[in-house]
C-alpha cells in the first residue's frame, strides 16, 4: 500500500514538472496592493496549497469535535467496564 502511495504521489510530482516546463510563460496576478507576474505553475501551485490549507482548516473544527466525542465515549465505556466488574464482586443474597 505504501508503494502505491509512493508511486500516485510520483506520478503526480512528474506531471507537475513536465506542466510547468511546458507552460514557463508568466501571468499577470492582480492584488488590491500591486500586480506580480510568476511563472503560470507557480501561480498554480499557490493556488494549490492555499486551497489544500483552506480545506484543513475548514475540517479542523470538525476533526477536533469528534475527538473530544470519541475520548469522551471512551472514558464512559471504561467507567462503565470497571461498573460492571464492581456489580460482579458483589456476592448475591437472597
């Protein structure tokens, strides 16, 4: 498995190469502060792992919530295992 992740994140590495060698010509980024003019798979990159960065932070506070639910559950599930080994040890009367 790890080398088919190796050799998806290789593929996609050259791909990136070969489209920026075959696309140098640069493009006009307008701000609200000035214009730059960086290579087109430059911009596009920037747009890559800004989008990438984005997306994290946009699930974090999802991601966060379920592991606080799922130490939560644990710690019940735990309280309740030592519960049930109390009620055990207790001898029955009748």
């Amino acid at each position: 498995m790890r080398l088919l992740k190796f050799l998806a994140f290789l593929v996609v590495v050259l791909l990136g190469l070969a489209f920026g060698w075959r696309n140098p010509h640069p493009v006009d980024l307008d701000y609200y502060y000035g214009v730059s003019h960086p290579p087109l798979a430059l911009a596009l990159t920037g747009a890559l792992i800004a989008g990438a960065l984005l997306g994290i932070l946009a699930g974090l506070g999802l991601v966060l919530r379920l592991k606080r639910e799922n130490a939560e559950l644990r710690r019940k599930a735990r309280l309740a295992a030592e519960e049930i080994n109390n009620l055990r040890s207790i001898p029955i009367k009748d």
